[in-house]
C-alpha cells in the first residue's frame, strides 16, 4: 500500500534513474529545506537526501523528528553534524567510491592541459606558419621529469598515485593518518615538509574536517616551489584565498587550479578573480553522468535503513577517508 512505502525528503537534485527508482518505492517530496513543502512533509519523514550545499545540523534535524537515515549522494559528508546525528538515532550513509575515477580523470585532464598545452588549426598554413605554430607551442617538461604530491591519501589520492606513477611521474604522498606502503599506488609516503619543498604539482585530495580549515597556509605557502602548480579538487577551505592570492603575486611562475572555494559559489570579492596565474572552475571534478549517478544510488541505503535494515555503506566518523 501507498501509505507503507518510506516517506524520504530529496533537498537536491539526483539522477534520473536513482530518483525515479525511490519513487517506485517510497513516497517522495522534492524540496529545500526553506520551503513550504519541506515543512509539511517533514514531520513524517524517515529519509533525508542531500547533496553538497543541504547543510545538516541540530536545527534542520529538530524539524525531522521522525527522520531514521540521512543518505549524502557523495562521498564528503562534511555537511552533515555526525554528532549531532548520533545523538538522535539518525544513521548517516554516503557513497564511498562513487565519483573516483570522475575526480581522478578530471585532474588527469587539468595536468595535461597545464603541462602539455595544444594548438589546433582552422585553416590551412604555409610552411612558415606551420613552423611556427609548432615552435610556438612545446612543453618545457615531460611529466616524467617532475614530482607529483599528493596530500591526502583515500581513495582518490591513492588511485591518482597509481595513474600518475603510471605516466612517469615521482610520486610523492602524505596523509594525516598512518598509512601502509601497499595503500601507495606507487608513490613515496615522505613528511609534509618533503612534499611541499619538492614538489613541482600538488595535487590536494584531504577531506573537510575543522583541522584542515586553512591547511595550506601562508606559512605553508612559502615552503613551496616558486614555480609550483597547485591543483585543489577537495575543499574550497584547505587553501585560504587571500593567501593564495599573495604567494601567486609573489612567484610569478606559479600556477593555481582551483575547482573548490570557500564560500561556493565564488564570491565578487574573490581576491583570485582576475589573476593571470589562478584558474578557477565551478566545482566539475566529479561531474561525469557516470559518477553523479553512482552518487545518486545512496537512495538505495537510504530505503534500506527507513525500512529498518542493515545499509552497506554507513559513515563511521572515526574511519572517514581521506576523499
């Protein structure tokens, strides 16, 4: 019967085969959590769905009493109060391995494009043009002659190791946990100094707990390579931009990608806006069809655990990953 099924609140938008899936087997509101429809069907709600920008805390929960599960389509669940969560019975489900290889071919892509710059032709050149379109254009380095690090050693960091040792780089990690040799993908586990010190990318894959709020500080900033490309695809908050801004005004020879921000979306004050040398994408690392539906399917623990079962991939906050 109809009035069996889970009531589940969706506060984002998922992906077509997941949401049509829960509507089969639950009744489902579609609604942020600041409209009437939220509050009128949140009094009944079993399930919560969110995504990035669902903020979930002691308020939000006060107005769920009945809520069982909150279901992040992602893997981050740096919006969601744990604690807060705990205390009311409420289980917390992510999708651990969703968007891995989106995020990882993603930063593939942004290191061929900052190492390995293209041109391609419109029209038909003579041989002078054509000699000079292909001296103007020519990498100073082959990947193979450079060190990666990579900071935050999960999922992500791992796989990103494997790939880029794979390709020719030195690949140099660090994690804020112990981590096993075999977790390496091919790469050297050396001190937080060693890494920043060394290398000529870095690539920051750490998770979104309150300790790695401005990790990449100013101090920190100065330990890098004047010529240093960094590559954010984590958390906006890891790598402050006013500090940023300065240490690129400082090294000309720099490069920053940043596909995360601080807040999101970027704000008219940014002081990366307009730098020659800060490249800043509108959060696209995990957007494949592909990843986002795979995040999309948390709709499956969530219907597990609103219906009293065991769901596969429950968030314990005391083993969260790196990414």
């Amino acid at each position: 019967m109809e009035s069996e099924k889970p009531l589940i609140l969706v506060t984002e938008k998922l992906a077509d085969a997941p949401l049509a899936w829960l509507k089969r087997v639950a009744r489902v509101t579609e609604a942020a959590p600041d409209t009437e429809a939220f509050l009128a069907a949140a009094s009944g709600a079993l399930g919560l769905v969110v995504r990035t920008y669902t903020t979930v805390d002691d308020a939000l929960l006060a107005r769920l009493p009945a809520l069982r599960v909150v279901g992040r389509a992602g893997v981050g669940v740096d919006n969601i109060d744990l604690g807060a969560c705990a205390r009311r019975g409420v289980m917390v489900v992510n999708t651990p391995d969703a968007n891995t290889q989106a995020v990882v071919e993603y930063v593939l892509c942004l290191l061929c494009d900052a190492l390995r710059p293209r041109v391609f032709l419109d029209r038909a050149l003579d041989p002078q043009a054509w000699n000079a379109a292909r001296s103007e254009i020519a990498a100073q380095r082959q990947m193979s002659e450079l060190t990666l690090g990579i900071l935050g050693v999960g999922r992500i960091g791992t796989r990103l190791a494997q790939v880029a040792a794979a390709i020719g780089f030195h690949v140099l990690l660090h994690d804020l946990r112990d981590i096993d040799a075999s977790q390496c993908g091919g790469g050297e586990i050396v001190p937080l100094s060693r890494l920043l010190a060394e290398s000529h990318v870095i690539s920051i894959h750490v998770d979104g707990r309150p300790s790695n709020r401005n990790f990449l500080n100013a101090d920190r900033l100065t330990q890098l390579r004047p010529d240093v490309l960094l590559i954010n695809t984590s958390r906006g908050m890891v790598l402050p931009a006013s500090d940023l801004a300065r240490f690129l005004g400082a090294n000309p020879l720099a490069r920053a990608i940043l596909d995360v921000h601080d807040p999101e979306p970027i704000a008219a004050n940014c002081p990366l806006l307009g730098l020659r040398a800060a490249f800043l994408a509108p959060h696209l690392a995990s957007r494949s069809e592909t990843a986002m539906e795979n995040m999309s399917w948390v709709v499956r623990d969530v219907v597990t655990v609103a219906r009293g079962g065991t769901p596969k991939h429950p968030v314990d906050a005391t083993t969260l990953s790196h990414d």
